[in-house]
C-alpha cells in the first residue's frame, strides 16, 4: 500500500500513539498524522496519545486534544509512530493487545515487532519523513507540514546528522513551499534552552569525564541533582548532543538517574561505532548513531557495564 488512504477502509475509529518521552519527531510524526486525519477524512474519530512533552511544542495544532491517560473506548485501527519497540508505547500500550488492526510508521533499525503492517525504514531521518511518504502532498495543509517539518528537524539536528539524505531537503523543501515559520519552529522548538536547561547542561559538562583517549565522554545527573533542580526529563533534552560536540569524542554517553539506582541513558555516536547494537545488549534500542536504554546500579556501576563493550571499538 502506497497511501494512508488504503489503511482506512471501513475504519470509523482510531488511536495515534508515539513513544514515552515523546522528542520532536514522536510528536512530529503523531501530531501530523492526526492532522491529516483531521483534515480529510472527518468522519474519522482519531484520538492522540502521548505522554508529558516540552511546553515549546504546544503551538502545534490540535496539541491540546492530545490524551495523556487511555480513554474506555475501542478503536479499529491504532496507528504507532516513531516507537521503536511495543514496551515504549506508554499509556496507550495495552491498545496494541485489543485493537484489531495495527499499523506501525517507524525508522528503528531496532524494531522487530510484529504489527498487522510495519512501515520501517531505518534509513529515514525520522517517522515523519517515513509517514510523509505516506501522504498525498496535495492534502497536507500547512499545520499538518509544520508538524512533520518539526519532527524532521529535531531527528537531523536541524539536517546535520548523516541520516539527512537530499530526499529529506526535499521533502523538507516542500513543507517551505506550503508556508511553514521554519526559523520560528527551528529556534523556538530546538536551540533555544531555558535557563534551568543551560544550568543542567553546564554542570554535567563541568562534571563529565573522558576515557580511551578522549574518543568516549560521559555525563551524568545523579537524582538528587535532578531534585536539587526540580528538574524533569524534558529538561534535559539535548545534553547527549553537546557531549558528543567534544571534539576527538566518538561516542558520547549521558545517562541521568530518573528513580534511585535506575538509569536512563543515551548513546550518541560520531562516525564509526554502533551504539545500537550496544543499547540492546542492555535491552534498549535506536538507531546506528543514537540509541538509549534503561540500566540499574549505581554511576559507576553503568560506565563499568558500558565500557566493556565500548572498549572493543575504541581502544
Ligand atoms: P534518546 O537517547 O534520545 O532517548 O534516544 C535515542 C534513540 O534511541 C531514539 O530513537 C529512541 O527512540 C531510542 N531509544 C532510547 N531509549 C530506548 C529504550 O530504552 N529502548 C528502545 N528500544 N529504544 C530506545
Ligand atoms: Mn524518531
């Protein structure tokens, strides 16, 4: 199938759901789809699932029917966007074991799941490109492109990352062309920090630590920092990129304690190690040059497990 169009028939209800955390492209990608939806199928009832997101993402339209908790409803069809894997979804994971039909838009090099259909191509920059492709131009209206433009933009670190290809500036190029504000959406949305965010980057950079001859960087945020901060997730979005800015670094790593002794941690890599194939043997996932997953102990129990395993490509 070529089309959204041709996922829909007989479909009167659906559920749209991305990951926990939702970054850009989640909300990119879900937010679009909703729109689309919106915009020229309204007879179709669509409901969007996501968890907390950053407040500079709320002049997306539609945001505010976004649903944090699962409503007692049945959906035909659960759409799932950017997931990467079933156990992400969040709120709206116990959907994926009663609806009937699941169609998964996703570019995780990682997701093996099963779906009623996959569309995953991990050579995309990000879901919304992945379900751009899905979409008939002529029908996406200017909210609907500055939703995928958003998503595009934070998974190619504003069309840096070597998972920009020139279909990527293309269709990135078409959004322009519909109108959107892609200064506004670039600066408000991706650059610029809150003051709390500078503090939180400036002192895990005081703090991080460089192994194998600078080719490894690491930073952290205990839990008690964090508290300390009365900081949230979100806040700490972006950290991994400035780490790996290091110059000489290849893989960069920042992990921050969200409940004692557990660990959420990023990977970021430069040009040759795969950080995925790192974040699964820790059960997590991603992609070749970003990926993440969940660790237990201690700070230095983490760098330990880690470094066994990126000591092989960086020594
Ligand atoms: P981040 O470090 O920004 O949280 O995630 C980087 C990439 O890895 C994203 O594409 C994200 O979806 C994926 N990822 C992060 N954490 C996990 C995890 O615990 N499990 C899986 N399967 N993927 C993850
Ligand atoms: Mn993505």
């Amino acid at each position: 199938m070529s089309r959204i169009d041709e996922f829909l028939n007989g479909v009167r209800t659906v559920a749209i759901a991305g990951h926990v955390n939702p970054d850009g492209d989640c909300v990119g990608s879900c937010m679009a789809t909703y729109l689309y939806l919106r915009d020229n199928f309204p007879e179709i009832e669509a409901d969007v699932y996501l968890e907390h997101f950053k407040p500079e993402f709320r002049f997306i339209e539609g945001i505010g029917n976004v649903k944090s908790r699962l409503l007692d409803k049945d959906y035909d069809l659960l759409i799932l966007l950017d997931i990467s894997s079933k156990d992400r979804i969040g709120v709206a994971g116990s959907l994926t074991e009663k609806t009937g039909k699941i169609l998964c838009f996703d570019h995780h090099v990682t997701n093996r799941e099963q779906y009623t259909w996959l569309i995953n191509d991990p050579q995309a920059s990000s879901a919304s490109e992945v379900v751009y492709r899905y979409m008939d131009p002529d029908k996406i209206s200017e909210k609907c492109a500055e939703a995928i433009y958003m998503g595009i933009v934070h998974d190619t670190g504003v069309f840096q990352y070597s998972c920009t290809s020139p279909e990527t500036m293309r269709i990135a190029a078409g959004l322009m062309e519909k109108g959107v504000p892609f200064n506004r959406i670039i600066d408000k949305t991706f650059y610029q920090k809150t003051s709390l965010q500078n503090q939180l980057l400036a002192r895990t950079l005081m703090e991080s630590i460089q192994l194998f001859g600078g080719k490894l960087i690491i930073g952290y945020l205990k839990n008690r920092d964090i508290s300390f901060y009365g900081a949230v997730s979100t806040d700490m979005d972006g950290i991994v990129s400035q780490l790996r800015n290091t110059a000489g670094v290849e893989v960069a790593v920042f992990m921050y304690e969200k409940e004692p002794g557990v660990f959420k941690v990023s990977l970021r890599s430069s040009e040759k190690v795969d950080v995925s194939a790192i974040a699964q043997k820790f059960g997590g996932g991603g992609h070749v040059r970003a990926a993440g997953c969940v660790m237990q102990g201690s700070v230095y129990d983490v760098i330990n497990n880690l470094t066994l395993y990126l000591e092989r490509d960086l020594v």
